[in-house]
C-alpha cells in the first residue's frame, strides 16, 4: 500500500514539474529560446574551451554502465536491433513503431570517419536499456562560409521499462561530452517532438502504393464515398519506369554523382559537400537498405539520379500483417529529367520493389512533385535542430532544408 501510494506521489510530481517547468533538461544547453532570440549573434551561442571538457565519462545510476557499441559484432548489433524494435520512435496512437534492420543501422552509423566512442550504449546487467549515436559530419549552415564540423545525432531510446529516471538527459549529455573532446561544438539532429528550438518544421507526405494494404494497416482510411478498388485504381502505376537509361547506380557513377549531388545541394542553406568515398557509402546501393537509380545518356553521361532507404515499421497489434514497408525519399538531383517524371519513375521503382508506401518531407524541390504525384499531408512533423549555433534568420523555411537524415 505504502509503496503504491509513494509510486503514485513521484509519478504525480513529475507530471507538476513537467507542467511547471516544461523542457527543464532544454533550458539548461546552449540552445536559442524565444525571448532571447533577437540578442544572440548569428553563430556559436558558447564558445567551447576543449581544456575544461570533462575527461571521464558522466556518473550513472546504481548497476547501469556505459558501453561502446561495436555493431560490426553481430550479437551487439542483435542487441542495439532488440532495443529499437520493441522501444523506438512510434506514432501517437501506437499502432506503428520503427524497424529499423541491422544492415540499415550498419549503413546509417558505420560511415567513413565514424568514431568507436559515439555509438553509446547503457547496460544493466549485460543487457542494453539505453542508446544514442552521433556520426561526424561537416555541415554548411546557410552560406559556403560557415562550414562546420560537427556531430549528427539519432536513435536517442531508453527501454520502455525503465523512462522516467532521467536517463535521456545523461546520454544527450555524455555523448555531448565526447563530442566536445574531439573538439567539436555544434549538432544537428532531428525529431518528430518539438523541443527549444526547432530551426525548420517539416512535414511528411505519403504516397500509396498498396492502397488495400495501408487500409488494412490502418495507414490510411476509406471515407464514405471511397472504396478500396476504387483507391487501387487511383494510385495504379505503370510496370515499368518512363526515363530512358534509368538504371541501378553502380561503382563507376560515383565520380559523376558526386559533382551532380554537390552541385545541386549548394543551393539550401542547411547541406552536406560529399566527398567520392562518402557517396559510395551513402549512395551505392544496399539490397533493403538504399536504392539508387541514375539516369545514363548517350557516351556514359549520367544526368540525374534518385535515392530512397528503406525503413519498415512494425504494426503494432495487426491480425494479418506484422509490417508496413515504407520506402523514404533521399536525394534526388534532376537536371535533365523533369523532376515529375523522375520521382515518378521512383514510385514505380519502389512499388516494383514491394513497398506499400513512398514517404518523403517537404524539404529541397519536393514540393515541386509532391502534389501533382499525389502525395498526401501525413500527420508526422519533422522538425530540425542545430544545437549551441545560431542561425542569421530566426527559423529556415523546408525548401531551405537541403539535408536528409535517417
Ligand atoms: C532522424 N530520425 C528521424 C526520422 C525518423 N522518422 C522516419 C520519422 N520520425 C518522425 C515521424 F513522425 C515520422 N513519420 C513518418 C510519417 C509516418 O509514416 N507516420 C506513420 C508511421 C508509420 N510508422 C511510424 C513509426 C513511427 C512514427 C510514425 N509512424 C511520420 N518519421
């Protein structure tokens, strides 16, 4: 009895404190809030002294312990993939959560550069509870003179079992720390949550390839006058892709991919420059991980290309199917090929290759096919965050958004 009630009294206070002081572990970093907004000079809101980093690693409750993550070794990779399937991001009425596979993760977190201490695990007892990762990344941030090196965050997940105890704030703060060590003092990162400061709010739009399936997932949903035929007949695509010379990308596009992909990301405010090694291990294609299709002309000239990963989400409780398969946009970079008939050629390649749905965020020159492909609004925002940086305008429209993370 006493137990219960002391259990109720904290869960209770927590909620009070979480109303009084919302986002009480946000207010303490290097983040710009609203009022202040206008105060801060474009750039680092802290200037970071590498000598007063702290060189051991953060304190840890009682058992748990810190545990650099090796995902090339297969029984930690089953680890991390156990952790996030029955734990990560789901949607808010918890009917989908993400599944991401092992191959992904190894493409997502193992690129050139990587650090063996930036993929973080806790674990109590040999068994991981906790998860956050950064890879190292040099971003542009609104002009070619601001070219940073800093850090990507994702995958941020504590158990189910053991929220509440403060645990995210201590691995956003130790990965921080060994951030800082290398000399690094800005991160970029995205969530499906608003927390301070979000520098751009995207949004999803799906557009259904299985039109009975994400019925049946509960996706997607008839309205009075619409009927499953009649919605398989308003999305049916064609067997084969339109394009001319559109085929998969291979070892020897590399060089011209590169200059394409750069070329065109230098008109956004927020982008990546891609060095030929870091194309070949973002863009060559991975069977269930990343799809690439260039388009190919006449003596080998490649014109344009298309790019999208694959993230399947479990269905929650579903009597006939265990996963939605979603394909998600990448980069796509058309300079010859309208851009309409180039994505469209992506929803034939994705729904040849048995997804039920093609995703993609309003960000880069999507909203120029979104529309006419009939994507349709999803109730997922996306919002982006730079930590301890400061843009020159107060928030960056999607368009401006030239960078994808998974
Ligand atoms: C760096 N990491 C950010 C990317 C993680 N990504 C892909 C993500 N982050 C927040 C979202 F809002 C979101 N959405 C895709 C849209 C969607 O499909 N919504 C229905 C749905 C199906 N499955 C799931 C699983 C989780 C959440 C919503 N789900 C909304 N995607």
């Amino acid at each position: 009895q006493q137990l219960v009630v002391k259990n109720i009294t904290s869960y209770n206070q927590q909620l009070i404190d979480k109303l009084n002081k919302p986002h009480q572990f946000w207010q303490t970093q290097p983040m710009p809030n609203i009022n202040e907004m206008d105060k801060l000079l474009p750039g680092p809101i802290q200037q970071g002294v590498l000598a007063e980093v702290r060189k051991d690693p953060l304190n840890l409750i009682d058992k748990f312990e810190w545990f650099n993550v090796d995902l090339r070794n297969e029984e930690q990779a089953q680890q991390v993939y156990t952790l996030l399937k029955e734990n990560y991001v789901e949607d808010d009425d918890n009917m989908f959560r993400f599944d991401y596979s092992i191959d992904f993760l190894r493409w997502a977190l193992l690129p050139p550069g990587q650090y063996s201490d930036w993929l973080i695990g806790v674990r109590v007892n040999q068994k991981l509870v906790g998860f956050i990762t950064g890879i190292p990344v040099t971003l542009y941030i609104e002009n070619e003179q601001n070219k940073i090196k800093m850090t990507e965050i994702n995958f941020l997940c504590v158990h189910k079992k053991i929220r509440a105890n403060r645990l995210a704030p201590v691995l956003i703060k130790e990965i921080t720390r060994r951030v800082h060590i290398k000399n690094m003092w800005q991160a970029v990162y995205t969530a499906g949550i608003v927390v301070p400061t979000p520098i751009s709010q995207t949004r999803y739009y799906h557009r259904s390839l299985n039109a009975k399936k994400l019925i049946e997932v509960g996706f997607s949903s008839l309205s009075a006058r619409q009927t499953i035929s009649r919605q398989q007949k308003l999305y049916k695509l064609p067997e084969e892709p339109k394009t001319p010379g559109l085929r998969p990308m291979k070892k020897k596009d590399v060089a011209q991919v590169t200059k394409l992909l750069n070329d065109y990301l230098k008109n956004f405010k927020l982008y990546f420059k891609y060095s030929e090694e870091e194309v070949k291990h973002w863009f060559l294609p991975r069977k269930d991980v990343i799809s690439t299709y260039v388009v190919e002309k006449e003596q080998g000239v490649v014109t344009d290309f298309l790019s999208f990963y694959n993230l399947p989400s479990q269905v929650i409780k579903n009597p006939k199917h265990t996963h939605l398969r979603a394909a998600y946009s990448y980069y796509n970079v058309a300079t010859q090929t309208p851009i309409v008939q180039l994505m469209y050629d992506a929803l034939i390649l994705a729904k040849n290759e048995g997804y039920d749905v093609f995703n993609a965020l309003d960000i880069m020159d999507n909203d120029k096919f979104l529309k006419e492909l009939m994507f349709c609004p999803g109730d997922g925002q996306l919002n982006y965050y730079l930590y301890n940086w400061k843009l020159e305008s107060n928030m960056l429209k999607p368009e401006e958004i030239g960078i994808v993370l998974v």
